[in-house]
C-alpha cells in the first residue's frame, strides 16, 4: 500500500477503439504515455494493437523502453534541451522542436552518430506553450533543410495543454494550409502533420474534411477514455483502467471544525473549514507527495476533505476500520503523480 492497479486489457481496449476511429478518416494515432512514465509493460501492449510510435517527454523513458525490449518507433514530445541532444539522437527517432540552435545540435551530434533524425517541427497557433511563431516558418525551414544531420520529417500544433485553446476548424485549417504551403513552395515531403492531442476529439467528430491532418498524439484518451477540452467520457471508452487503493490508517469521530488559533498548513495555505458537527474523520496513507489529492475520488460515500504530504483525510458517511483498503477513481494529474512516485506499488491486472 499504496498501489496503482493497472488493467491492460482495458488500455488495450481503448487503443484499438481510438486506433480504429481515427482510421476512418485517415489519421494515425501516436499514443502517448508520458502519464505513466514510459511504462514498458503498457507500450508493449499498444504495440500489440498495432500502433507503432510511442511517444513520451523524457529521454530516459525511452531509454528505460529500449532497454526493457520495447520495439517501438520512439517520439519526444518536449522539446529537447541543449545538455540532452546527444541522449535524444541515441535513443528518440523523432523529437517535437520550435528552436533552430536545437535542432542544428541535432544535426551534429546525428552526423557524429552516423544517424539522421527526424524533427517535427511545431507551429505556435494560440496556446502558446511550444511552437514558432507562423511568421517565421519560411526562415526556420530554409535553414533545416540545409542541414544534413536531420530531416524535417513533419509539422505540428499543441493545444489545449497550456493556455486551453480550442483545436477548432479554423487553427486546423491553418495547420493544413502551412503544411500544402511548405511541400508545394520546397518540393518536400512532409510524413507529419500532426494536429495535437486527445483534445482533438470533437474536432474529429465534426469536422468534414481533415484536409492534410494525418497524425494525431493521443495519452489521456488511451488511459483514461475521456477528451480533454471538457473532460467528457468518450463512448465505448473504459474511464477505470487505473485504479488507487490505499488503506485506512486512522479512523475517529471528530469535530469538522479544527479548533484553535488558525495559521499557515503545511502547504502555506491558510485552510477554511464549515462547522457541521462531529464527522467520520478517516486518515488514508497516502498525500501530496505521491498524488495529487484533489484529483482522486473514492468509490464510496466520502469526501475528500484535505491533505498533507502523506496523509489524506475523508469525510466518510460510515466508520471504517482501520486496515481497510479504499478505491479511488483518477484523473490525469493524479496519474502522472502516481506514476512517477517510487512509494505507489503498481500492479498490473
């Protein structure tokens, strides 16, 4: 305790449910799995649905792949920083980039490694997390091209991370239209055009030409079967296949309200509570430092009432025993927490 139950069959269910959805209109799924740290087990079982490029935001990951036996086609999503290219043209086939001085170290150490790695390069389009600007397209690509070490293997957009921006009609559109633009205006061959992520979902649904999209890097929908502009369960979707259970280490009849002078908690947040009387105060044994509290929801009739660095405390409407295990449903943020916490057993079911 605690652990992270994990069911494969149902990833693997939503997989070949997206993989399939996508097809029909022609767009490839890259399916990333940055949420759960690169986890070999749960690559090797996306490879088994057919789906060939992996995608995660930390080199290492796809280090701890490759050494596990993983045989996938490996993308990065971050973009790489200077004092890791050298990593990133070893172990990723391809990496998501916005700055020339990066991608020409690309190009170098690719050479020195006898190797050309591909670059999508992103276009800023209103969320402003990664990306060039539009205006500078034309003046970032006449410089790639000249470089021997990589090839600009596609163009991309990130959307709804950051700022939330809605990947609309319109964003969409353009993407396309840079994309036609740049393979008209130098005679090249552009493999990506990749449209975003999970929150392209309604997009997809509704638009009735893709025209040039042909990619889409697709994580939470995978994992967790909801889009991510709203958060909405995305049908014939398994939202379950994660679950966290931890156990009851406390379990009192104890006043709602704490009493005394009231300060700073531990987070340095000065806390508010309402007075209701006497509760079912039950203390779980997990927080903060392994998950992100206010991102778990138990499968019983409680609530989560605050936390500490490893205390999580409910209002449960029964007592519980201590020694008793609780369930949790998880969003994506509770997840990456989980994921990356040496303390979360996972098991795989």
């Amino acid at each position: 305790m605690p652990r992270l139950e994990i069911d494969i069959n149902k990833i693997k269910h939503n997989v070949t449910t997206l993989k399939e959805l996508f097809a029909k209109k022609g767009i490839s799924v890259t399916a990333v799995i940055k949420g759960v740290t690169g986890s070999p087990e749960i690559a090797n079982a996306i490879l088994e649905c057919g789906i060939s490029t992996i995608a995660v935001s930390l080199v290492q990951n796809i280090k701890r792949m490759k050494e596990s036996g993983v045989k996938a086609k490996f993308l990065l999503t971050r973009l790489p920083m200077h004092t890791e290219v050298a990593d990133v043209v070893k172990y990723a086939d391809i990496s998501l980039n916005s700055e020339i001085s990066t991608i020409k170290l690309l190009s170098e150490h690719s050479l020195k490694q006898g190797k050309r790695h591909k670059v999508v390069l992103m276009l800023e389009l209103g969320d402003l997390r990664e990306g060039i600007l539009p205006g500078d397209t034309d003046s970032i690509i006449e410089q790639i091209i000249l470089l021997k070490g990589v090839e600009l293997y596609g163009i991309g957009t990130n959307l709804a991370c950051f700022g939330g921006v809605n990947p609309s009609e319109e964003n969409m559109i353009e993407l396309s239209q840079t994309a036609e633009r740049i393979q008209e205006k130098y005679n090249i061959k552009l493999h990506m055009i990749s449209g975003g992520n999970s929150a392209n979902y309604e997009w997809f649904l509704h638009t009735n030409n893709i025209r040039n999209i042909n990619n889409l890097r697709i994580g939470e929908a995978i994992l967790l079967g909801r889009e991510t502009l709203h958060r909405n369960k995305i049908p014939k979707l398994y939202t379950d296949a994660f679950t966290l259970i931890c156990e009851v280490i406390e379990s009192k009849l104890k006043p709602s309200l704490p009493y005394g002078e009231i300060c700073q908690n531990a987070f340095g947040d000065t806390p508010e509570f309402a007075d209701i009387g006497n509760i079912n105060r039950i203390i779980i044994g997990i927080g903060e430092q392994d998950v992100d509290t206010k991102a778990v929801t138990p499968r019983i009739n409680a609530k989560v009432i605050g936390a500490s660095s490893d205390h999580l405390i409910l209002h449960s409407k029964k007592h519980l025993e201590v020694g008793s295990e609780i369930a949790f449903d998880i969003n994506y943020s509770a997840l990456l927490r989980l994921s990356t916490s040496p303390y979360v057993k996972k098991v795989f079911v």
